[in-house]
C-alpha cells in the first residue's frame, strides 16, 4: 500500500525548537518541543532534531515529502540562518545543506515572521488573500508581506523586516544596532518602555507606580489598562499610533487586503486595535481608506510556528500525486 505524504514543520526559536508532522491539510498528526540551548554544537543540534523526527516518520508509516523550517535571520536563498542575535550559535550556519542530509528530502528554510504568514495563508485568517502582511507582535515585531500570492523575499532574502522600519531618527536603541525601529516601540517590550517612560512623565494616579520597574510587562500593562488606568491607557495609544504610522506606511507601499497581527502585545485586542484603527484613519492616504481591515490570527497560538513552516514545506513541494 502507498503511505501517506506528510510534511514536517520546524520552529528554531531563542528559547524553543517546536517540530509537527502534518498532513496537506495543516493537520497536525504528531508534534513536540524542546529546549534549543540543549545542544551547543549546531551540527549536533540539527543531527538529534531530524533523527527525532525520522523516527517518529518511521513509526507513523507515513512518507515524508517536504520540511519547511522558520529561523530567526533564516535566508530563504541561501539556506542559512545568518547572525541571529537570539541563538546560541554565531556566525552564518548551514541549516538546509545539513538538514537536506539528514531527511533526503527538499528543505525550504525561512526566517519565522514569513513561515507565520505562509501558514495565515494557507490555513489562517488569509485563506484566499493574494495581498497581506503578517505582524507579529512580540518580544520584537516580525513581519511577512505577501504580495501578488507571493512571499515577498526581495533580492538578498531579507525583505520584510517592518520591524526595523525607523520610525523616529535618533530615537530609542534597538538590538539591531540601530536608532528608533518600530519594535522599540510597538512590540511588548516597546510598550514596557514606554509605560516607563509615562511614568516619569505623566502626574495621574497609577497603581503600575508601585511596581518595581522589573516587574511591568504588557500584560501587567493591558490589565491596567483595562481598569481605566490612564498611563496604561495612554501606552496603549502611543504604541497602536506608532503601529498606525508604519502600517499606513507600508500601505501605500504594497496596498494589501489585510494586516494580521498576532503576538503577545495582539492579545490585548481592542486595547489595542481601537486606538489602531483610530489612528490609521487619521493617517492613511485617502486613496486607501477603507481598502483594507485589521484582523487578529487565525492560528492558536501553541500550533502557529509548527503550522507556518508546515505551510512552507507544502507550498515549496507544490500539489502531491
Ligand atoms: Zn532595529
């Protein structure tokens, strides 16, 4: 009898190396997790994570047709995760030539804000959309822009870093090495510095004043904010006009059908999202008002990075026999 085809979806994060087996479907069959800062040898590392998962291949009876991995700094041209800030392991390193070794199968490599996008559009909230972009607000903020159907990778593999659009020159210090990115602002932790920095600033009453400044974070932030607090009323506004900015930035640049957000600073929900539609209404170009809505993910969030590298490999292999 013929097995069935399945595709393997990886997760290489600074904390977790999430992997699923799923079928064309986005169905996951069997999945699991581990520490990434187990193994300090990355040849080591990719060694132990494709025999895993070839085991549990061979237990399945299935046939593995394609494996799909989102890395930080991942380059979908050249295969390798390069200088990745949050990982153990310096330098540019080989993951597909590796992984092509181990699974004898095709491997497509890209970093994890694309392979979130991919899986909104194949089994998310961009079901059928030809024009998005994914951001992710999290620690950072990750971004995948598809354009036209397609993952827009642009001529060095990089394209689609709205994180580290600068939003205001000479602002606040990001891991980049740069100046006053987005995701100093508009990220989790963004929204911790700011809150901070309202602090300082604003007169009002706020029981955030009691906290040591090492136990605010965004949820501290939104539940404040859902009380009425006003300095974490007001972080809320400043972040959602800061997103608001450079989303009808990237508007005007690529007119897409959808923003998706998802991420931690996304779960705050219309905290969020109604100081954000405000916003970008006093911001968008005419031309686009109205051209294109704001949604939450359409992935739970403990399958999304399984999903989103799954929905690469299944992309990349094309329609199966
Ligand atoms: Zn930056």
């Amino acid at each position: 009898m013929k097995k069935a085809k399945v595709f393997a979806g990886i997760d290489i994060g600074g904390t977790n190396t999430a992997w699923g087996i799923t079928d064309i479907s986005g169905k996951i069959i069997s999945k699991s997790s581990f520490k990434t800062r187990s193994q300090n040898d990355f040849s080591v590392f990719s060694s132990e994570l494709s025999s895993t998962i070839l085991k549990e291949v061979e237990k399945l009876g299935v046939e593995l047709a394609g494996v799909g991995i989102g890395a930080p700094n991942a380059n979908y041209y050249t295969g390798n995760i390069e200088q990745a800030a949050n990982l153990q392991w310096e330098g540019s390193l080989p993951l597909r030539t590796l992984m092509e070794e181990k699974f004898k199968t095709k491997v497509t490599v890209t970093n994890d804000a694309n392979a979130a996008a991919l899986g909104e559009m194949l089994f998310g909230s961009a079901r059928g959309m030809k024009n998005f972009i994914m951001l992710t607000l999290g620690t950072g903020v990750g971004s995948g822009i598809v354009c036209d159907g397609k993952l827009l990778y642009g001529h060095t593999g990089f394209a689609g870093e709205l994180g580290h659009v600068i939003m205001v020159a000479g602002g606040r210090e990001c891991g980049c090495g740069r100046e006053g990115c987005l995701e100093t602002y508009s990220s989790a932790v963004g929204i911790v510095r700011t809150t901070s920095q309202l602090l300082a600033e604003m007169r009002a009453e706020s029981s955030m004043r009691k906290l040591p400044p090492s136990e605010l974070s965004s949820r501290i932030i939104a539940q404040n904010a859902e009380k009425g607090d006003p300095v974490a009323l007001e972080a809320f506004n400043f972040t959602a006009e800061m997103l608001a900015i450079a989303i009808t930035n990237a508007v005007v640049f690529s007119s897409p059908e959808a923003i998706i957000l998802s991420g931690g600073l996304a779960r705050a929900g219309k905290l969020l999202t109604v100081p954000l539609e405000k916003h970008i209404n006093d911001y968008i170009m005419p031309v686009f008002r109205g051209s294109f809505r704001v949604i939450p993910t359409g992935l739970p969030e403990s399958d999304a990075a399984i999903l989103g590298s799954a929905a690469l490999a299944i992309s990349e292999t094309g329609k199966l026999d």
